[in-house]
C-alpha cells in the first residue's frame, strides 16, 4: 500500500469498513497493575516464576518476617 492510498479504494470514500465494532476500549496501566493482572499469562513478559504446585514461587513477608503465602488469605 502506498503512502496516501486508501485501504480498499474499490469502496466510496467514507464506508464503514468495520461495521460489527460498537466500541474500542483502551486500557492503561503502569508496570505494577499489568504485572498483578496479567503477570500469570503464558508467553507475556516475565511473568511469575511456578512452584511445582502451579502456584507462584514469590511471597511477601509479614511483619513477623513468615511468608504469606498465595491462597492463605
């Protein structure tokens, strides 16, 4: 496609050419929130490193200095 042209110039100028999309969502977040959220999925940035449980090998200490744990909430 060249600079200028139009993606299908067989259409009038105007045509919708994505009729079925109602809306366009973007979501914004910073490192901490997309590592939260989307930190466990496969083959997406570092993500967390897996027990042989399935569950995350990190944990953060309590006050008392023992782990707590995923699932001990």
């Amino acid at each position: 496609m060249q600079p200028g042209s139009r993606p299908r110039p067989d259409l009038p100028i105007g045509e919708d050419l994505l009729p079925k999309i109602k809306h366009i969502v973007v979501l914004m977040m910073e490192n901490h929130s997309y590592d939260n959220y989307l930190g466990l999925l496969e083959d997406r940035g570092e993500g967390l490193s897996l027990g042989p449980d399935g569950l995350p090998l990190a944990a953060n200490p309590r006050q008392d200095g023992s782990d707590l744990a995923w699932g001990s909430w």
